[in-house]
C-alpha cells in the first residue's frame, strides 16, 4: 500500500473522524478528505497534469496543503514543495530547476510570483487559493471538478516528492523521493517513534519540508488526527495541545526551552496531559531541558533520531530510558534503525572501528533516489550503494551514533581538524551561556581561525578572556577560540536551525573569498 491508497482506507474506516486540523482555519473528516483529494485530482488531470509531472506549491501550513500531497501523488505527479521564505531569486531557480506544469499559491504570493511569471517558463497553469489576477481559483476548481476516484497505475519506485535540502551550504538540491522511499520512512518513523493508532499529532514546522511531511505520512497511514499550526507560536502550541488533545508532536530541539519555560507551562494554566510523546528534532537536547521536561510530564515519551531529507531516520533512542542509568547515551542519536544500516567511514569509505571519527553512511529503502538534474552528485553522494550523509560521526562499542559535525562546519587551522561542536559543548557548560556557535574565519597564519559567537544568559556577565580561560580548561589550546563576539540572537533556516554559513559569510566576502 502506498501513502495516496490511505485515502480510501481512512474514509472506509474512519469516516466521521476529524483528519486534518488547521487551528484558526478549519478542519474535515477522512470522508471529507477522500472528496476534496479526489476533487483536485480530477482538476489536476483535467489540466494536462500525467504521471510524472511536477506541481509546485507555495503556500505556508494551510488547510489545503495536505490534500494537495495526496491528490497529486494519486494521479502520479511530483510534489515539489516550495520553501516560501526563500528569496524571489531561490523560488525562481527551484521552480525553473523542477520545471512544473502547475504551480498552486496562497493569495499572499501572487504578486511574488506574478513578478517572476515571465521567467517561468514550464508552468502552464497557475491556481491560487483565494481571487488573483488571471489566475484559477483553487477552491472554485475543486467544485467544478467530479468527486471520483481516477485509475493510475503507480508502483513504489515512481517519484512522489521533491524537496529540497536546507541549503544552508548552497544552492539548495532537490531530492527524489518515491513512493517506496516514503513508505518505508513512515513505517520506520511508527516503529521507532512508538506511534499508535488512535493518536492526535501536531507539527508546527512548515509543510514544505520532510520535518513535517513526514509525520503527516506516517500518522495519516495510522489513520491518526493531524494538526498543523501556520506558524510557531508557544501560546498556540499550548491552546491546540489542550483543545484536540493532541498525543504526540515533533519539536526541533532547539525550541524546547522556549515552550517548557512558558509561564502557561511553568504554572500549569494549560491542560497538557494528553502529551504522551515528544520528538526531538534537529540536534541533541540539553539534559536540563530534558529534566525539565521529564519533570513536567512524568509518563511522557522522549525520542531523539538521526535523519536527513535524502533518507528519512536511520536512529532513534528514548531518552527518559536514559536519564538516570547512562546519561552518556542522552549526546548520542540513538542506535541503528529498524530496516536501516549504517557505518562510519575514513576519505577512502573503508569502514572505521568503534569511536573512530567519521563520515556517516546510510543505506536502506529510504535512501532517496538522488538529486534531481544532478547526475553526478547523485553518484557521488550514493557511492557503493550508501548515502554519504555529509555528518562527521562516531559509533560506540554498544552501536549508539554520535555527531561530531557537519563536514562544511570543520574548521582546519594550522593542519588541525576542530570540530565546532565539540568547542560549542564546552561554551555551553559555562553557567553565563545561553547560545554558542563555533565557526571558522579567515586568518593569514592558520588558514582558519576558531571564533566563537555567545548569546550571554540574562543577568549573567562574562568576558571574552574568562569564556577562552573555561575552554582551555577542556580542550586543547588549537581548538579554542581565538576571539569572541556577543550577539542578542542567531540567524536562523526557514526550518529554525543556526544558519552557520550565513554567520560566516562577512567574514569571506571582506576578503572576496566564498565559503
């Protein structure tokens, strides 16, 4: 079964229960779904869309989005999600790197891309959801269009997606993603996450990218309640917990603090007992917003996994298991997956032996297909049968995956590899940090010199030199920074990462250099 064919399944077996739920939009049952995709795929078709061909969408999380997912991978055509705060010149260079047929908008995008229209040379077609120019209207079509079911045969090794990477280490690349490749993503996503049926999941990352596309698969082939908020609010993350009562929810680690901290939160003004399962996404949680957690929800499940756009998860480890018999476990990623392999290799891709540093291979029937008009990369990266996954890692004798850092992130000064986490970890263990990000900058004597960025905690001072005195204290004097900037805040991805190629670009570009 591939992920459109839930769509009769749901509304056979759940009719009347509520299937999508945009808080502050609307919401429907799975036999109200199965209609409105059945609806846009019959427009679809009627528009020339076939098998094969490619629909954008720019939109942000709405009502819609979902639908538009599985209407469009019924009658065979290729999702491609735009990212819609990308720039003007990054959404033209997607659209004419994908080369779409139909592009569906939210009304707030119609002037953007109207001023990119005479660029976009593939797209015959251009629906928007709301009155636009010249443009269909989405819901308009939907009623004009039969509410049956089209027959396209479609097999597993067909391209369901293509999204792109985060592009924080340049253009960004489309990755080929079939509909076997998401099947087996959600079913070890269910196994790993320890999702059942009968749950409510909320995701308040953007639909465009696999952070939450992916939990829409795996609980819509539950026949589970999805809830998607617009935007990252704490306040509405807590109201829309309460209200659906949602069970599970994926948050990137990063903003965990912020919602735990929550005055609602701290003083229990919100009912959140619902929450049984938290993913955390993204990076390694620190263990005191993992106590924290712990403490406020007692009977709660917490998983962190390894993952990439390009294969899905490949780890995964519970983290209250943990927290009190070997809290070293709580730095690493988890072990190896169901129905996924992985390993670690040296330049030459020879396997290395436990603890030994890395590049991180993945191989499984999640592994994507490659990057779409990139042939070579594509080899390149899938060398020997194994996504080469850009992370430099080790494994531990009991087979738990570590992240040391992304290859693009190493910093080589004077000859010598610095990890920038490993300098991050050590600035995070003074009382005064809040933030730290260790990057490399231009230096005539080293190559690169270690720099480190500090968010100061409120009500802390600290100085430059006590910050460099705590590091050498921990690591060895090459690997400490050799200068430190303050910063009230950090540049951010459209998916709530530290962009680190953003922090290191004026450092470059003042010498006509790129990075």
């Amino acid at each position: 079964m591939l992920i459109p064919d839930c769509v009769e399944r749901n509304a056979r077996l759940y009719p009347n229960k509520s299937a999508i739920i945009i808080p502050g939009d609307r919401t429907c049952t799975f036999l109200e779904l199965q209609e409105r995709v059945y609806r846009l795929a019959n427009a679809l078709s009627r528009l020339g869309v076939k098998k094969g061909d490619r629909v954008a969408i720019l939109a942000e999380n709405c009502f819609e989005y979902p639908e538009m997912y599985l209407a469009i991978g019924k009658i065979g055509g290729v999702v491609t999600p735009l990212n819609f705060r990308f720039a003007a010149p990054e959404i033209e260079h997607l659209i004419n790197d994908s080369a779409p047929k139909v592009i569906i908008l939210q009304q707030r995008y119609a002037s953007l891309i109207e001023s990119l229209r005479p660029g976009l040379h593939s797209i015959e077609h251009y629906i928007s959801m709301g009155h636009s120019s010249d443009m269909m209207e989405y819901n308009e079509l939907l009623a004009s269009s039969e509410p049956k079911m089209l027959n396209v045969e479609i097999g597993g090794d067909d391209l369901f997606c293509l999204i792109h990477t985060g592009g924080t280490t340049g253009t960004p690349k489309l990755t080929m993603l079939t509909h076997r490749n998401l099947v087996s993503c959600a079913l070890v996503w269910i196994i790993e996450t320890g999702t059942k049926y009968n749950e409510t999941f909320m995701v308040i990352s953007p639909l465009f990218h696999t952070g939450a596309a992916w939990p829409l698969f795996f609980n819509f082939m539950l026949g589970n309640t999805f809830v998607a908020l617009e935007k990252f609010d704490v306040g509405q993350i807590l109201q829309g917990i309460e209200k659906y009562r949602v069970t599970g929810t994926l948050w990137m680690s990063q903003l965990i603090s912020m919602i735990i901290n929550h005055p609602d939160v701290a003083e229990k003004k919100a009912d959140l007992s619902s929450l049984r399962t938290v993913i955390a996404g993204a990076s390694v949680m620190p263990e005191p917003d993992l106590r924290r957690l712990i403490q406020l929800f007692p009977r709660i499940r917490v998983t962190n996994h390894g993952g990439q756009t390009e294969c899905g998860i490949f780890t995964g480890i519970r983290l209250e298991e943990h927290l009190n018999t070997s809290p070293e476990k709580l730095l690493s990623a988890g072990k190896v997956a169901v129905n996924m392999e992985i390993k670690v290799v040296d330049e030459e891709d020879n396997e290395l032996a436990a603890r030994q540093v890395g590049e991180l291979c993945v191989r499984g029937d999640g592994v994507m297909k490659g990057y779409w008009n990139k042939p070579e990369e594509s080899a390149w990266s899938l060398r020997g049968g194994w996504q080469h996954t850009g992370d430099v890692c080790w494994i531990d004798e009991d087979g738990y995956l570590y992240y040391v850092d992304r290859k693009k992130d190493m910093i080589k000064t004077g000859g010598e590899n610095v990890y920038s986490k490993e300098v991050e970890d050590v600035l995070y263990s003074h009382p005064a940090v809040e933030g730290a990000v260790v990057i490399g900058v231009p230096d005539e004597k080293w190559g690169e010199a270690v720099r480190a960025l500090i968010i100061p905690k409120k009500g802390q001072k600290v100085t430059p030199e006590e910050l460099i005195a705590h590091c050498r204290k921990h690591i060895a004097g090459y690997k400490c920074p050799k200068a430190i900037e303050f910063r009230d805040d950090f540049p951010r991805t459209s998916l709530g990462k530290i962009d680190k190629k953003k922090m290191r670009e004026p450092y470059w570009k003042a010498l006509n250099r790129t990075i």
